[in-house]
C-alpha cells in the first residue's frame, strides 16, 4: 500500500503542473485578446473619426468659445455644469431644498496657447499588441481549442473595453464644450462675470545671455463668479 501511494504522487504532482499551465495560459490568451480586441476596435474607431474630421470641427470648435488679450494671449472660459430639479435631502430627513436650476462652476477660466479640439479628446492609439510569452504558447490539439477560446473571450472584452472608452471620452468632451457654451449664455444673459485679466507690456526684458523684446505678460486677477442677483439679468427671450 506504501507503494501505490508513493507512486501516485507524481500523478498528482503532474495534475497541479497542468492545472498551473492552463491558469497561466488562460491569463496570457486572455490577455493577448483583450488586447488585440481593444486595438482593434481603438483602429476602427479612429478611422471612422478621421472620415468626420471636419464635421467633428465645426461641431466641436473650441476656438470660437475662447476670450482673446490685448497680449495676444487666449483665455478659456470657465466650464459650468447645470443641474435640474436638483434635490437635497438633510442626514437627519428633517430639511429638504428642491431647486429648478443648479448652477457651478466646475473649472475656471484660465490661459491658454491654443484653442482645444476633438482630436484632444478623442484620438487614441494603444500601440503594437505583443504576442504571449512562447513558453505559454499551446503545443497541442487540445492546447490550441482551449486557447482559440481564451483568446476570443478576451478580444470580445478589449472591444467592449474600446467602446467603454471612446463613450467616456466623447462624454468628456461634450461636458466640457457645452460647459463652455453655458458660460456664454450665461454671460449674456448677466448671471455670471467675465474674467479679469490684467495685460502687461513690458518691452525689453532679460539680459546677459537671454534677452526679451516685445514681452508681454497676462495675469488672470479674478475668476468668473454666478451672480445671484437675478433683477440685474437678461433672460433670453422665449
């Protein structure tokens, strides 16, 4: 009985060693399709996108929304979201406040080089998908059907992935353009400031071994605040 046993254990010990190779070739094969599958799809995407260009550029044209210097400087404009019916319920359920517009400034006004545009937000590329590792590459029939399944388990994954991420990214990019163009009507209408920006002209600057002609300087002083006092607004006629 000694014997049988002791001979059984490399059966056993053989078990495990497959057990151990087709975890890690689940893992690699998964991953292998995951990412073959997220870059094609990020591909995919990214040439359907290049076929709008110019139709993402007009729709998407920052450079519109930006509030041009006397330094030549741009800045641009702050983001502000808007909430309706907004309800807020106290810890306690004693207090309630029911609000038909929220207001907030989510990011301020600030300076830029350069108007942002759609390829800001929306260009990706994940780059060359290198292949497993040879040691976990499958050696057989049954190593091949196994792996042939792992791999389009993941590459169904990394497409998902893709469409996860391009949404999230055009989500992005419409919070923040339709933000902008909130705080243009908002101006317009008198509920929120403009920035104050202080330009300076400072000639001829530096010295020794870097010297500046024409520097100019801008300075954001004050940020945009909402104006809560609503008899000094414009409505927008309806």
């Amino acid at each position: 009985m000694q014997e049988a046993t002791r001979g059984a254990e490399p059966k056993n010990d053989d078990k495990d060693a497959l057990h151990i190779r087709d975890d890690a070739q689940y893992e690699a094969a998964l991953s292998y399709g995951a990412r073959g599958g997220l870059a094609w799809r990020t591909f995919e995407i990214q040439r359907r996108l290049a076929e709008q260009e110019n139709y993402l550029g007009r729709i998407f044209d920052f450079k519109r929304l930006l509030i041009n210097s006397q330094s030549g400087l741009l800045i641009e404009p702050p983001i502000v979201t808007e909430a309706e019916q907004a309800v807020i319920v106290g810890a306690s359920g004693q207090e309630a406040a029911v609000a038909d517009k929220v207001y907030r400034i989510n990011q301020g006004a600030k300076i830029v080089t350069a108007p942002r545009n759609w390829r800001l937000y929306l260009e990706r590329d994940w780059g060359t998908v290198d292949p497993p590792p040879k040691l976990l590459l499958p050696k057989n029939a049954g190593e091949r059907a196994r792996w042939r399944v792992w791999v389009k388990e993941g590459w169904d994954a990394g497409v998902a992935q893709a469409d996860d991420i391009y949404q999230a990214d055009l989500d992005r990019m419409n919070h923040d353009f339709v933000g902008m163009v909130r705080y243009r009507e908002l101006l317009a209408q008198g509920m929120i400031s403009a920035p104050f920006a202080l330009a300076e002209n400072r000639g001829i600057t530096g010295g020794g071994s870097e010297m500046r002609v024409g520097d100019r300087g801008l300075t954001i002083t004050g940020q945009p605040e909402l104006i809560p006092q609503g008899q000094t607004w414009n409505p927008r006629p309806r």
